[in-house]
C-alpha cells in the first residue's frame, strides 16, 4: 500500500474537540468531542430538540460554534464555509430536499458540476443521468420539481449528493451527512431511503453521518451510533452494541418509555 494512502486511511475525517455551541443563554452541546474516521457510516441519535441537526450545520459550515475546534479531513474550520475549496467535498442532505424549483431535475443534480466551469455540458449530463439512474429515476430529469412526489424529490436529493467530480484527487472522501432523511415517510418508502443512504455512501466512495429518531434507518444506514442528549453525548458504541446495551439512554430511546432518564423538562 502506497504511503500516501496510508496516511488517508489514518487521518480522521471529522475531529471535533471540546466544542461548545450556545444561542444566548442556552447551551445547545456542552464541550463535545468527536473523531470519525474514513469509511465510518455514523447515526447520530436523541430527542428532537437535542442539537442532533445543530451537529451537522456546524460540519457543513453553516454555523460556527461558540468555542472548541473543529477539523475536517485534517483543516480547522474557522469560518463559515461559503465553496467547496477547504476542505474539498462536504455534502448536507437537508430533511427538506432543498431543490430549486425554478431548474429542472438535471439542472438541480448538475448545478455545482456547472457552477464549476470545468465540464462540457454533455459531460455533466451523462454523470447527471448516472447519477439518477443510481436512485431509480429514469425519465425525469427534465421535469420539475413541483412535477414530483415528495419521495421522487428526496431521491433527486440523494442523486446530488452522489454526484462525482473526476477532477478530485482520488485520495478525496466525501462526507455525506443526512438530516432526518425518513422522517414522516411510510415503512416502504424508509426502506427504500434506508437503502439509497447506504449505497449513495458507497458510491460516492466517502463516509456518512445521519441525524435520526427512525429505529429501521439507525440500524440499516449506520455502524456506529452515538446517543447526544443534554448537551452532550451520553453513549457510543457500534450498530450490535446499540441493539443489546442496557445503558439507560438507549434502552429508552429503543422502547420510547417514559421512564428514564430523558424528560421533556431537561432538554
């Protein structure tokens, strides 16, 4: 194995130490600390409310936290990240597919290969059309947004989030990370999303982070799960450990008791 990729494999993707985010008053996570290495498909779970989504918004650039640090694939983040440039390929899957509807399902999959300059337009329609055939969608890529289902829509999402950029170093990993990608959605439809998380981090050849309450989208799309819970993390252990501990925590999020020591008067 060349050095080079030695030192990839051994570099945490995300390194957050002591990090503290706090609106006024109220302090959202309480000197948090957390090291994610290359190809970890991580769940992080918890009460809404908790600052599960806050975690990812602060991955993505689109917070800054009040005090600790944060890296990314080796950069410290001290700003709020307004490209792609530093570090390279951070991708947030919002809850809400997030698309324009003023452009088309290719012009929306293929914005930022656009944006770039770097491609020939028939280029960016054949990594637009693979990247849709990927998550099922065959035949739309001319339409709009508002012509789709809810469910077409967030596999549009996840048809962008996979979309590659062959000018990258091969070194590069993404960092997909899922915002209540199942949230609201039929068993059916979860499974199909469960599955498309999955295989959308495979194919994008990066590591994930999902921000989940659903039981099947933990178990399915992760193997590693972190329980956050009054600030701060309260358990971490791998998709087997979740299914068997009795720590208090997880024992109540798995059984949704009212006993236990998660109450609504402390978050």
């Amino acid at each position: 194995m060349k050095l080079l990729e030695l030192v990839v494999q051994s570099m945490a993707v995300v390194e957050i130490k002591n990090l503290t985010m706090q609106w006024g008053n109220l302090a959202v996570l309480k000197n948090i600390s957390l090291t994610m290495h290359p190809g970890e498909r991580i769940a992080i779970i918890g009460p809404s409310g908790c600052g599960k989504s806050t975690i990812l918004r602060l991955i993505a650039g689109l917070l800054m936290p009040t005090s600790g640090s944060l890296q990314l694939f080796g950069y410290s983040q001290y700003y709020l990240r307004l490209d792609q440039s530093n570090p390279p390929d951070v991708r947030l899957v919002f809850q809400n597919p997030a698309l324009l509807g003023s452009l088309t399902v290719e012009e929306n999959v293929g914005f930022l290969l656009k944006r770039t300059g770097r491609f020939q337009p028939k280029e960016i329609h054949d990594r637009v059309m693979y990247s849709l055939s990927q998550v099922g969608l065959y035949d739309v890529a001319n339409k709009y947004p508002g012509q789709l289902s809810g469910g077409m829509q967030k596999r549009v999402s996840f048809a962008r989030a996979l979309i590659n950029d062959s000018n990258q170093d091969e070194q590069n990993m993404p960092l997909l990370l899922f915002d209540e990608p199942t949230a609201g959605l039929d068993p059916v439809a979860c499974t199909r999303i469960e599955d498309l998380i999955t295989k959308t981090t495979t194919v994008a050849k990066g590591c994930s982070i999902v921000v989940s309450h659903v039981k099947s989208t933990i178990e399915r799309s992760a193997s590693r799960v972190l329980m956050l819970y009054g600030g701060k993390f309260q358990w971490d252990g791998t998709i087997e450990e979740f299914k068997k501990t009795q720590n208090p925590f997880i024992s109540q999020f798995r059984t949704g008791s009212l006993q236990g020591p998660m109450q609504p008067s402390e978050h």
